[in-house]
C-alpha cells in the first residue's frame, strides 16, 4: 500500500479514474513522410524578362501576402506601361473631343433652329409685303377713280363756272329774263342760277316800279312819299343785285379753284399710290430674296448639323477604340502581375514621371516561407526563370505508404494519430486521400492527411509513423496501457482504497498499442490510476528497501 498526500498527487501528477466499458480502437501502424502541402506551394517566376535591380529575402525568410521579393528593371514593363498611360491620354483626348463636339453639334442645331425661324419671318415678310402690294393696288384704284371723280367734278364746275360768267354777263347787259331763260335753258348753272335770277327779276322789278314813280312824279301824279319808296326799293334791290352778283362770281372761282385743287390733290395721291405700289413691289422682292438667303442659310446649317453628327460619330467610334486599347493595356498589365490598386496609382500619376515605369515587383502570392532561392543582383532574367519557391507551412501533407493487405480497411475519412518521436508531440488528422494506384516497385499506395502545422514542428522530409483506426470495439473494461505496471512480475494495475494506492494484478484481453481490455482484476467503478502509474510504481520500490511510504 502507498499512501500519498494530496500534495504530493498533485506533485507527481497522478490522476486518477473510474474503471468501465470503452472503445477498443483497432489501427494499423504505416508509415510516413511529411511533405509540403502541394496546394499551397509556389513557383514564383518573372512574368515579364529584366535585369535583378534589388533582392530582398532570401533562403528560409517568412514572407507575407504581396511582400516584395525581389525588383526588376524590365524594359517590355516600361513598355506596357507607357502604353497604358498613352491609351488613358487618347481616352481623355476622346472623351475631351465627344464633349466639344457635342457642344458643337447643340450649336450648329441652335444655328438650324434660328435660321428656320428667319426662314419663316422671311416668309410672313414676303406675305405682308405680297398683301402691301395689293393693298397699295387697291389705293391706286381708289386714287385713280378719285382722280377721274374730282377731274368730272372739275369739268362740271368749269362748266357751271363758264355759264355763270355768262349769265352774269347777259345779265350786265341788262337782257330780259325771258332771253336769258331762253338761253340758258339746258345750261348748268348751279344753285346760283335761282339766286341771280330772283335778284335780277326784283332788280328789274324795282327798277321798272322806280321809274314809273318818277314819271308819275314828274308829272305830278304820284306823291313825293311813293316816288321815295320806290327809289329805295330800285337802291336797295340794286345793292342786293350787285352783292350777290360780285358773291356768285366769286364763289364761282372760288369753286373751280377748289375743284382745280381737286384733282390736283387726287393726281398727286394716285400718284402717291402709285409709288406705295412700287415699294410695295420692291419689298416683295426683298422678302422674295430674303426668304431664299434664309433658306439658303437653313440647308448650309443642315449640311453643318450632318457634319457634326459625323463628326460626332467618328468621335465615338474614336472613344470605342480608345476604350479598347485602354482595357488591352490594362490586361497587359494585369498579366505581367500588376493589381488593380497599382493600376490606378499608375493612372494617377499626372507628374508624367516615367521613372519607375521599368520597375517589376516580384511579390509572394501567400503568407509562407521560401524554400528555394535562385536569384542575384544584376543577373538577367527571362520570363520563365524560377527565382523563388515559397511554401505555405501552416499546413503540410503527410504521405502515408499503406501496404497491400491493409488497403481494404483504409479509406478517406479514418482518424489518424501521427508520431515522430518523443520530441514532437503527437497529432490527430484524418485520412483526405487514398491513391487509386499501387506503386509497382514498393507495391504500396499512398494515403494522405492534410495536418495543420502552426507550431512549425511538422518538416517536410520529417519521417513519421500513422496509426490508423480501421475498427472500434466496444469492451466491458477499458484502460490505457500507461496504466499498467509490472510489479512483482505480474501486470498490474493502481487501485485507490481509502488507505492510499494498492497494485491490482489483471488479465488482459484484446490490446492495442494505447489500450486494452481487462477481463480479470479490476471491477467496473473501482477507482484506478490513470497516469502516474510508473511514479506509483517506483514508491513502492522505495517503500521495499525501506524509504518510502509503502506499509
């Protein structure tokens, strides 16, 4: 019996568990060898031909993604990217060219609207002045049927006129009224021809009654009061003859003057008309000549228009193949290995600095480390040198070789235990690949775990050895094999009672090489040790010659 304090359990590390059923995993022991994870592996080649400028890591340096490795001077990437910025110069010119000449065609539109409507204002010109020239064609008729009015009117006061002289001659000449009506019967004379006559006959009248008077007072027949009265009536209607005589011959010319007048005036506005008829005409004219300029000036903007739309279409076709030869240049540059940030920083670059244009990065596609290295300064590279070999070790393949008679219990999926010796801690995976062929020299085919390796531990070219589960069994006790100690020479297990640690002789059954299965000694829910086992072990030794705990 070994009786430890809880110290010194604890000290030694013993633990401790209950006995009872378990799975017996059954494996096969293959062995192995760690390779680099093949998908995670790069040959790291210039894409474009140049001279090593500048070498930056070296064999066994841990790389991140898109650290540079190395820079190059390489002409053809010089060459590419002036291109790219020459093709970005046509694309701006061009699209600078689309916007001129969009504006050029919105003007030359602008021009064939505005002549349009000059076109149309020549046409209502040419309307107004067509219906001027009527208008002025109808004052001429009206003129010259005024004109024909006033020239009647004049004849007809001349003819008035002329009798009217005549009878207030005939009536100078003291004719009779008889004779006179006899001979103006027929004749025009106008208004005035009851007038002269009315004061011709009381004329006459007043006369004759004047003179009977004064032969009657000559004779004394008549009294001085009569003879009075009828030289007064003969004075008066005498004044009264005179003053309508001296009226009528006045008015008389005063009328055919005014008809004179008359058809002066009527001459001068036919004439008037007449030349309102020629301006007329002449603005018909200038409307006619001003509706052909204006249309003349529509088909020149209309031939303008057609030519800006050419213009325009060139144009865009000129942008379409810059944009082509832009989106080749980018390709071009996305295949010698530059990123779409590096891109735009190139497009950037309005200094026009073409200093850096040679200069090629190589870079490390992924976080890992460089396994090969062939590269020195100043050496000339072509395109399909390989320069570096970066690995991604984070994880690894490990190449397990399974014999013949194991393949029909190997297959994708099974849990793998690797081991490399004592210095490596063991480490868990599963199987991810079983080769479909059998290697004809070593009649063996190849199995492969991918295992994560973020300590580093696992190297390729490491040999390792595979325990595979192929089966589980279930058993009533299990325990692992660190559990059991030969003391005494019989195999043997550490129960715990409650005066400390006691070996417990067992029988095995079925093993393994980490388990195996008690048939006989332990019962099931009896505590036992676990690990420690050995420590137990050699305290019971201790405990025999004297100088330990054992009792």
């Amino acid at each position: 019996m070994i009786k430890l304090s809880d110290a010194d359990i604890k000290k030694f590390g013993i633990e401790i568990a209950k006995a009872g059923a378990g799975k017996l995993l059954v494996d096969v022991s293959l062995p192995g060898e760690v390779t680099v994870n093949e998908d995670r592996i790069a040959h790291i080649t210039p894409r474009v031909p140049g001279v090593v400028n500048e070498v930056r890591k070296t064999l066994g340096d841990h790389v991140h993604a898109g650290e540079i490795l190395a820079i190059l001077d390489s002409p053809e990437m010089g060459e590419a990217q002036i291109a790219y910025l020459d093709t970005k110069a046509a694309l701006d010119v061009a699209k600078l060219t689309i916007g001129l000449t969009v504006t050029k065609l919105d003007v030359a539109k602008a021009r064939h609207n505005v002549a349009k409507t000059q076109v149309d204002v020549a046409k209502n010109d040419y309307d107004l002045a067509v219906t001027n020239v009527t208008m002025a064609k109808t004052t001429v008729d009206v003129k010259d049927a005024a004109v024909e009015i006033a020239e009647a009117g004049f004849e007809w006061q001349e003819t008035i006129h002329d009798n009217t002289s005549e009878l207030l001659k005939r009536v100078a000449e003291n004719v009779t009224i008889d004779e006179i009506t006899d001979t103006f019967k027929g004749k025009p004379i106008g208004e005035n021809r009851q007038r002269t006559l009315k004061a011709y006959a009381e004329l006459n009248f007043a006369q004759a009654a004047y003179e009977r008077e004064k032969t009657l007072r000559e004779k004394q027949i008549s009294s001085e009061w009569d003879y009075l009265e009828a030289q007064k009536g003969y004075t008066i209607a005498r004044v009264e003859f005179e003053a309508i005589t001296e009226e009528l011959e006045f008015q008389n010319r005063l009328a055919l003057m005014e008809k004179k007048h008359a058809v002066a005036a009527a001459a001068r506005d036919a004439k008037g008309a007449e030349q309102l008829v020629q301006s007329a005409r002449g603005a018909v004219k200038s409307a006619t000549s001003a509706v052909s300029a204006a249309e003349s000036v529509v088909q020149v903007a209309e031939m303008e228009v057609r030519v800006v739309e050419q213009d325009l279409k060139v144009a865009r076709q000129a942008l379409e193949v810059a944009y082509s030869s832009l989106r080749a240049a980018e390709w071009k540059l996305h295949i010698f290995g530059l990123s779409e940030d590096q891109i735009d920083v190139l497009a950037k670059n309005t200094q026009g600095d073409h200093a850096e244009v040679i200069r090629y990065e190589m870079r490390a596609p992924f976080d890992g480390v460089i396994v090969e290295k062939h590269i020195v300064l100043g050496e000339a590279l072509k395109d399909d040198t390989e320069v570096f070999v970066v690995a991604d070790l984070s994880s690894v393949w490990v190449n397990v070789r399974v014999y013949q008679k194991d393949l029909p219990v190997v297959h994708k999926g099974l849990p793998v235990v690797l081991s490399a010796g004592h210095s490596i801690s063991m480490a868990k995976g599963k199987i991810a690949w079983v080769s479909p062929r059998i290697d004809e020299h070593t009649r063996t085919a190849q199995a492969r775990v991918v295992l994560l390796n973020t300590d580093g531990n696992w190297r390729p070219g490491l040999f390792v050895t595979a325990r595979i589960v192929v089966d589980e069994i279930e058993v009533p006790l299990l325990v692992p094999k660190v559990a059991l100690q030969t003391v005494e020479d019989r195999l043997s297990v550490f129960i715990k009672t409650d005066e400390g640690f006691e070996p417990k002789p067992v029988m095995l059954g079925r093993s393994t090489e980490l388990y195996a299965e008690v048939i006989k000694g332990l019962q099931p829910g009896q505590q036992y040790v676990t690990k420690g086992a050995f420590t137990l072990k050699a305290e019971l030794g201790k405990g025999a010659f004297g100088d330990g705990h054992a009792h």
